[in-house]
C-alpha cells in the first residue's frame, strides 16, 4: 500500500504528502480502429452533435445553465459542456443533457423527440452505440415573460413607426 510519505519543512515541521497516482483526464470517448490506423472521437464532438439535435426540437427554449455557467461563459469556458455529460463504458455511451424547455409544450414528448433525434444523430455520425439519453428538464421559460424583460420599463402600447 502507498504509505503517506512525510517531509520536512524549512521550519522543522513535520508535514504528510499523500502520494497520489495521477489519473489521466482524456476527453477521447472511443478509438475506433481499422487497418489503416485508429479513429478517436472527443467529448466536444459529441457534445457539438448533442448540441444540434436538441436545439432543433421544437419546445426547447435553450440548453440550461446556472449562474456559475453563465459566468464561466463570460470568461470563455463552453457553458454546454456543462449542460451535456458524456459517459462511455466499454464500445457504449451514455448522454445526458439538461434543458429550459418553452411553456406550453408537453414535457414527455418533447424528452422523447430529444431522446430519439441525439440517438439517431450521435450513432449515424460516429458509429458509436448509444444506450440511453437521460433529460433533465430545469425549467420551463415563458416566451411573454422574455418580451417583457425586454421591453424594460416601456409601456405595454407599442408605437407603430410607420403611421
């Protein structure tokens, strides 16, 4: 077993390092070989494939975020790598993808059109086996309550310019 291994600081203390294997954090999720040489297909392709088949589904308003999201998005970090997971265990791959999905729509067929379209994109572009699309709905957006918000304090008459 690894014993923690101690060292001596300039002070004299004595202080414990636990001696821990680097684990290897590779955004590969399946080699795909041929006798021409080996294929590999990273996280963010599936997650770019995962991206387009949800957004094209009518009622979804957007991939959901958080406010840590939102800032990490301001300073550059992708805010859908944190709205899609990617799981791989052995030749399978499991998704799943959170979403603010439009007021009105029926939240089980909309899930189950997601779940279909990211099956069937993610499988005829990569040849990966999908085994499941986990939906995690976070909150339903009402489109007249964005209007709202963006007409900030105007009047509910709107101006026509033209007459």
């Amino acid at each position: 077993m690894n014993e923690p291994k101690k060292s001596t600081s300039k002070k004299g203390t004595t202080q414990k390092k636990e001696s821990v294997s680097k684990k290897e954090f590779i955004q590969t999720q399946i080699t795909q070989g041929n006798d021409l040489g080996t294929i590999q297909i990273s996280d963010s392709v599936v997650s770019g494939l995962v991206k387009k088949a949800v957004l094209s589904i009518d009622g979804v308003s957007r991939l959901a975020s958080s406010f840590v999201d939102n800032i990490a998005e301001i300073v550059g970090s992708k805010a859908s790598s944190r709205s899609i997971s990617i799981i791989t265990e052995d030749d399978k791959v499991e998704i799943v993808v959170k979403i603010n999905i439009k007021f009105g729509f029926k939240i089980p067929e909309v899930a189950a059109q997601i779940q279909s379209v990211v099956i069937e994109d993610v499988e005829a572009v990569t040849g990966m086996n999908v085994s499941r699309v986990n939906v995690i709905v976070q909150e339903i957006e009402d489109p007249q309550d964005e209007d709202e918000e963006a007409d900030g304090d105007e009047n509910s008459e709107h101006l026509n310019i033209n007459e």
